[in-house]
C-alpha cells in the first residue's frame, strides 16, 4: 500500500493513463449503446456513472486507506529525517504533497455530500443572520438587512425556494 502512494504522485504515467480513462469511458457509453438503442442518453450516463464508480473503487481504492499508508510513510520517513539522502528528501516532498492532495479531495467529497443534503431552516437563518445587512446580493437592490429583519414573514417562501431548488437542481 505504501509504494502505490509514492506511485500515485503525479508522473508521465499517469498522464497517459488519464488518457486511457477516456478510451475506458469510451468503450463502456459503446457497450450500453450497443444493448437498446432506444435507451436515452440520461439513462446512459446513469449506467457509465455506475460503471465509473465500480471502476474508480477497483483502480484506486479507498481513499481513506490511502490518506492512512501516506501518514504512515510520512512518519516513517520522519523517524529518519537526520539520515536522509537527497532521494528520500525528494520522495518525502511527493508524500506529503499526495497526502495534502488526498486530504484536499477527501474534504470535496464531504462538501459534496453535504451538498446532497436538504436544506433546513435553522441552516438557512444561520447564513442570513452571519450576512452582513448592509451590502445588496445583486441588481435588485435588496440588501441583507431586509431578509433579517423581515425572516417572520420571509421565511416560508424563502424555504419554498430552496427546496423547490434542491428537489429540481
């Protein structure tokens, strides 16, 4: 585990195999095309996001596990800091990039998850309380203060916005 965290830094290789994830997408929109032609578009990409995410789990795990075997070599290569030759200078560099890289992407999936959730009042009068009242969201020439001030009455069709936007997108 901990050398496919050192050859997971960023190198040529990877490069090309980016590349060959769009030959790998390619071939699987082919195969579900290939079983219905009157299947739509939507339901094939419902099928390739299936597909990508089995394949995203096979090719490069759990991201958690891989945050792990970056602590981990990151303080093995910490114990023996005094005795480092360039090399390992270098490779303890690209760990605790990767390790940075890793935290990064793990922090977007938490905000995207969090982003699946509904909205809620208290959450919402939170963020326009925090406002401040005084500057306009936009050309309408509303400012903040007016949804603090008027939330009693506000309220309701505010919260009607923001599920009606979180049902449909």
């Amino acid at each position: 585990m901990l050398e496919e965290v050192i050859r997971s830094v960023q190198s040529p290789e990877e490069v090309v195999a980016e590349k060959a994830h769009v030959k790998l997408m390619k071939d699987e929109w082919r195969r579900i095309s290939d079983t219905d032609p009157l299947v739509s578009v939507v339901d094939k990409l419902r099928k390739l996001k299936v597909f990508l995410k089995q394949w995203n789990r096979v090719t490069f795990g759990s991201i958690d596990a891989q945050i792990e075997a970056a602590t981990t070599l990151l303080n093995e290569l910490d114990e023996k800091l005094d005795n480092m030759d360039e090399n390992m200078v270098s490779m303890r560099r690209k760990v605790q990039g990767e390790l940075w890289r890793l935290l990064r992407y793990r922090e977007s999936i938490w905000d995207r998850e969090w982003l699946k959730k509904p909205f809620t009042l208290s959450k919402v009068w939170d963020v326009v309380r925090a406002c401040d009242g005084s500057k306009t969201q936009g050309p309408d020439g509303y400012n903040k203060e007016l949804f603090k001030s008027g939330w009693s009455f506000l309220q309701e069709d505010v919260m009607r916005v923001f599920s009606k936007f979180y049902l449909t997108g």
